[in-house]
C-alpha cells in the first residue's frame, strides 16, 4: 500500500506543504527490502531525515534510494543484482512508522517511480 504518493503534499510530521521526492510503502518493520535493478552500492548508512538508507547507481544513469531502513545488509561500493537483499523495513530518522521510503533519481532530479514501473 502506498501512504504517501510522489509530489506536493503536506508533511505528516511538519504539516508544511513540501514536495515527496519518493513514495512511501507501507510495510512491516523487518520486512526484507530488495533491490529494484542491478547497480553498485553508491551509499550505505544514514543520511538525516532519511535515517538508515541504501543508494544504488544503475548502469542507465538512474539511481534508487531505500529509506528509513531499521537494518542495511550491504556496502559501500558493492555489486547487487536485481532482487538482492539490500536492508529491512523499519522507522529510523525522521519517520511517523515503519514503511519503505523509495525514490527514482535520474541524474539528481527525482522521478517518479511509478511512471517508471508502467
């Protein structure tokens, strides 16, 4: 289930309007996160907001991001295949439960990951 869409919004936290830059997946905590492409572990660690999260860069010039991950199960610089094992659901940094952040970038302009998947 997706509980927060790509695009302008009001902040569950800040109650601002700002602009969601991923979509957010309603999950488990705990429940195995796999990666969307093949690509090579740009960054595996915190990152702020986004607490835990993995970046992958993808042959195509696009990159994935995993967010708010309660466990990674990869490093920087490693090799993944599509379908691999990269983190675990969870709640870490700026979060209102557990879900999986996911964002699409190409470039540094994030996509939407929808209009990726049709």
């Amino acid at each position: 289930k997706i509980n927060s869409p790509f695009g302008w919004r009001r902040h569950p936290i800040t109650r601002r309007r700002d602009f969601h830059t991923g979509i957010d997946i309603k999950a488990p905590r705990g429940r195995v996160i796999k990666a969307a492409k093949a690509g090579r572990v740009e960054y595996a660690g915190w990152m702020g907001g986004y607490g835990r999260v993995v970046v992958i860069r993808h042959n195509d010039g696009l990159s994935t991001l995993y967010a708010h991950c309660s466990s990674l199960s990869v490093r920087n610089g490693q090799s993944i295949s599509q379908g691999q094992d990269v983190a675990r659901v969870g709640t870490t940094g700026r979060s209102t439960g557990p879900h999986l952040h996911f964002e699409v970038r190409r470039g540094k302009s994030p996509t939407n990951p929808l209009a990726l998947l049709k």
